[in-house]
C-alpha cells in the first residue's frame, strides 16, 4: 500500500508519477520496467519512490489498481446496475468497455503487460486488486439477477461471474494484440465486426444461464 505521504503529496505531483509509471510499465511491463526512467520523466529523485511505496512491486501494483478502477468507472458509465437485467447491462458494458480500451492505448497496455507479466509475485498482485473490481461489480448484480429470477435454477452464481471475467479479459486483449485469439482472429477484422463478435459471446453466456 502506498504511504501516507504519498497521499499527502500535491495532486499535480502524484498525477506526474502516476502517468510516467504507467507510460514506463505499459511499455516495459513489471519485470523490465525501470524506476530510473520513471523518477526521470516524472521529475523527481529515485530515492523519493521508496518514500512513497514500500517497493517496486507496490508502485506497480497501486498503477494498475488505478488503471482498474478507471476502467471499471468507464464500463459502467450510464448503466443502471441495480436494476438492469443482468445480460442486458453486460451488453452495455462491454460496449463502453471494448471504447475504453480503443481510446486508452496506455490502460490497454498496462491490462496486457499485467496479464502476460513473468514475475509470479507481480502477476499475483495485480491480479488480487483487479479482482477486487471485477468481484465488486459483478457479484452483487449477479445475486440481484437470481434474486429476480433471471437466471436458470441452480445456477451458480460465482460460476456466471467468473465467466464474465473470463470474457471481459479476453476482450481487452484479443481485438489488440495478434494472435491472441487464434479462432475468432479479432485482430484481423473491422472494428465493427469486434462488436458484433464480441456481443454474440454474450448471447452464449445469456442462453447458457438465462431462465
């Protein structure tokens, strides 16, 4: 976790920080990411970073936790969560989703960088706080669903979830980086037809668990 004094720290300065880490790390990835490149283009001395985290893990994983959270802001912009079916309100998020990933070439990197990132302790880092996210959302308005019947009987509610992780995470990468859907190629298609591909994997999940 950072510490206090980095939260004591001008908003200005934190935003230069947060931005060269993220620039760096999108790049680089964790493991070649440097802090010297990052103290350099954020104008401060290395030795300040140790002040503000307790290491280079935990500047990289505070990144990535901001990144998520405004990922998961972007997603759900404009949707009523609370009350919209479960299968509706993903088809909404995963347009606004799949929009910030196009328009956000920095967070979008960073997704990708995490999840391909060799360092076991920094993967399972980041992960744990996007999790977070992903659990925070998706559980509740899973149980809402049930609650209203929506879904089959028996279903497993946790399992849904992890499906939508599972399809989300996909879909930050696979319509980017090439090769990373060997079937669907998304890399190789129009924009227009990753959206339609990309709400057709929904309708699988609808008709898998839909009452």
């Amino acid at each position: 976790m950072p510490t206090d004094t980095w939260w004591n720290l001008p908003a200005d300065k934190r935003d230069r920080i947060t931005k060269a880490a993220k620039v760096e790390f999108a790049r680089r990835g964790f493991s070649a990411g440097s802090l010297n490149v990052i103290s350099r283009d954020a104008g401060i001395a290395k030795g300040s970073l140790f002040q503000y985290f307790e290491d280079k893990l935990d500047l990289f994983s505070t990144i990535c936790d901001s990144a998520s959270g405004q990922v998961a802001a972007a997603s759900l912009d404009g949707i009523d969560i609370e009350h919209t079916p479960y299968f509706e309100a993903l088809h909404g998020i995963v347009t606004n989703w799949i929009r910030y990933f196009r328009k956000h070439p920095i967070e979008r990197a960073i997704a990708f960088a995490a999840a391909s990132e060799v360092d076991a302790d920094a993967r399972a880092a980041v992960r744990s706080v996007t999790n977070d996210h992903y659990v925070g959302v998706f559980g509740p308005m899973a149980k809402r669903a049930a609650d209203r019947g929506e879904l089959r009987n028996g279903v497993d509610t946790d399992q849904l979830v992890s499906m939508t992780v599972l399809l989300l995470r996909h879909l930050n990468t696979a319509p980017f980086y090439a090769h990373a859907d060997p079937i669907l190629r998304l890399t190789e298609v129009s924009a227009r037809e990753v959206d339609r591909i990309s709400h057709e994997l929904i309708e699988v999940l609808d008709r898998g668990y839909r009452a």
